[in-house]
C-alpha cells in the first residue's frame, strides 16, 4: 500500500519524504514526523500517509510501530505513536492544508 500510495503521490508532483520502510519503531515515526513538519513549505499541501496497524484505547487512537509489543494499560504513549501527536505535530506546520491517511 504504501508503494502504491508514493508512487501515485511522485506522478501529481508531491514530494515524497523517505520511507521508513516496513518495521519502524516508535522513535523512527517521531522522528521522521518531526523532520517532515520542519520541511513543509508554507502555504503548501501537506499529506502524512501511514500505512500499518492502529489500536484505539479509552477513545485514544495510536499508530502501533511494527517493533512494537503490546502495551500495558496507561504505557500506550511509551509504547504507540497517538494519533493526537500526530496531528498536533503537522497543526503547528505552515502547510495551508494538512491532509492525514491512515491505512490501519
């Protein structure tokens, strides 16, 4: 899916960030997700595509790192990626538009 989606996102002219490749941890999606907000261009549309598994818990939804074990109740913020980090994270972005696809 995420090949799919680079590649049909490189042939409208976006440009595409590094993958991640198919077992990231927590770290390499914070990071990466820090780096890209720090790139976007101002007034520009951005889109963060993810591709993997989610988990949702007491109406909190997490994007789960594929080197991720199961989180006790209440270590799911040292364990997942909230999907509230995520859109805090690319809200203080200059992008005009910020579009999210979770593919979990």
């Amino acid at each position: 899916d995420a090949s799919a989606m680079t590649r049909a996102l490189d042939a409208v002219d976006f440009v595409i960030e590094p993958s991640l490749g198919p077992s990231p941890s927590r770290t390499d999606i914070i990071t990466a997700l820090e780096a890209f907000q720090r790139r976007i261009a101002p007034g520009s549309l951005a889109v963060f595509y993810f591709s993997g598994h989610g988990v949702e818990r007491d109406g909190v939804n997490y994007l789960v790192p594929a080197t991720a074990e199961k989180a006790a109740p209440g270590d799911e913020d040292y364990v997942y990626v909230s999907l509230d980090f995520v859109i805090e994270t690319l809200e203080v972005s200059p992008a005009a538009i910020v579009v999210i696809v979770l593919d979990a």
